[in-house]
C-alpha cells in the first residue's frame, strides 16, 4: 500500500498520538526513564494501513494493542528524530494535536542534549509531557496519573467518538 | 483553512462515517423515508477543521453534536451525489470504511432512481445499509437496530479509541 504524505498527515490528525511517558527506572540516576512514542491504532481488520505507515516512514513496529486492536509505534530516539519529527515538520498537523506534537518535538530535542538525565531537565519534561493530549475527552485521565505507573499505556483519547453522549 | 484532496481522504479513513438511515414517515407510500448521511464529528477544539471540509466540498452544515462535539453533516440527496460521491470515487479511501462508501454510493443510486418509494427497493436499501458500519466496534449497535428509531443518530463508531480495554 503506497500512501501519500498529505493522506498520512490527514490519518494521523484523525488518528494519531504523540505521547511521553516517564517510567520509575532505578537503573536511571534520576531515577525515572523518558519514553516518547509515536502511535496509530487501529482495528485488525485496518492493520494493512499500520504496515503502510511502517513502510512509509520506514522505521517502528505493528503490534496487537489489545483485543481486536493493532498498534503502529515508533519509540526510538533515532526514528522519532529522523523520520517522525521531520516528517511532520515538513506536512504539518492541521488539527489541535499539532500542539501535541510540537510538545513532543521539544521533549524529542530535550532528550538528544541528554536533559532528561539530570533532575531539573526531567521536570521540564514531565511539566510538557504533563501538558499533552489534554481537552480531548473528559474520560481521559490527565497524562501525570498514568505516566509512572503505565509507561505503555496511552492517555490521550486520539479520536472523536459519535457514540459518546 | 485550505485542505488537500489526500489530507481529506486520509482525514475522513479517520473520522468519517457514511451512514443510511431509515426512518418510519407516515406520509411516505411505503411508510418510511431513507436518509443518506456523510458526517465527520471531532471535538469542538478542532471545529477549524469542520468548516474547512464544509468550505471544501461546498455544501454541507456544521452543528453541535453532543455536548463538546461538533458535527459536519451533508444530507442533501444532490450534494451527496455531485459532490461527496464523486470526490470519494476520485479519491478512493484506503480504509475499510472504503467498503460503506461503496454500499453509501449504491443507496444514494437507488435513490436518484426512486427505487426507495417501492416496498421491494426499499427491502434492498434495508439490506445494504443493515451490511454497512459493522464489525467496528463490539459496542455498536447495529444499524438495524437503531435506524428506524433514531434516524439523526450515526451507529457507526469512526474511529479507534487507545483507552478501550
């Protein structure tokens, strides 16, 4: 499947996350582990769209997110940094998850200079981090409940739901 | 806000719906009236976005939905067929949803054709909506459960939710 970059940008404005997580890690000196990823979810029977996202970008990993859901994600450092965030530097975001985005690019750039590895850098990472995927659904628990205790789990509600009422 | 063919196909394999609704009209012959529907709903934040599709596709309403949601409807059988239609044959979805665009295009024929004032079109159209909108969603009703009762509600659920466990 050979998508074009507008499409991508529309699907990932509909369907996409951008989110931080910030992990207890008692290997870390600060103690706590910085884990930015980038998702689209899916149901299984749309998973041929998630491996066109991974053959477009050219890096991350289709996996079962849980039930009858699959997962796009790109979690490395180096992919995030030299295809995601270029990407969509390049076709921006036209809906308010590019504000989403321009937090995570931040805390992408944070964490290349290495300022997640001191104390006062790792707060301003999770002060962003805190400020991201809010204002989308009043179900979804803020980003500093679940950050620590879920690192994989996403709190942002990426997707409008007509059934909600 | 200007938007792009694919960033508006890639948008609506998101968060559109196409959707048939069949609702009891005493004074239609066969006693119901068929009520085709294109609808895109997103979070009152992102209603930029609404008026956008609604300035692309030139016609169409965007209204509140339900509490923070807003809702971009074209219901008119001629806009559906000059403009939704042929712009999706054009830009072909590359979703499932791809499959309700095919049976939407069907119903929105029948119709032009008057097929829907006779009992056994009518049976037809019944048919084909009951066939779209499913599988998406454990908790969706299905179309035929709710398309007589509520006509203005949308059974399909559009779009993948990360929180659903």
């Amino acid at each position: 499947m050979k998508l074009e970059a507008q499409w991508v940008t529309g699907f990932v404005d509909g369907e996409g996350c951008f989110h931080v997580g910030i992990a207890k890690h008692p290997d870390m000196a600060v103690g706590y582990q910085v884990l930015p990823e980038f998702t689209v979810v899916q149901h299984e029977r749309d998973v041929q769209l998630l491996h066109g996202l991974k053959a477009f970008f050219g890096c991350g990993v289709v996996r079962r997110n849980h039930g009858e859901r699959m997962a796009y994600r790109v979690r490395g450092l180096e992919q995030l940094s030299t295809q995601i965030v270029p990407f969509f530097l390049k076709h921006p975001l036209k809906s308010a998850k590019r504000q989403d985005f321009d937090k995570f690019r931040r805390v992408v750039l944070m964490i290349e200079r290495g300022e997640h590895l001191t104390a006062e850098g790792l707060a301003h990472i999770r002060a962003t981090a805190n400020q991201m995927n809010r204002g989308r659904s009043r179900e979804s628990p803020a980003p500093s409940e679940t950050a620590e205790e879920q690192p994989s789990e996403i709190p942002c509600r990426v997707s409008s739901d007509p059934h909600e009422r």
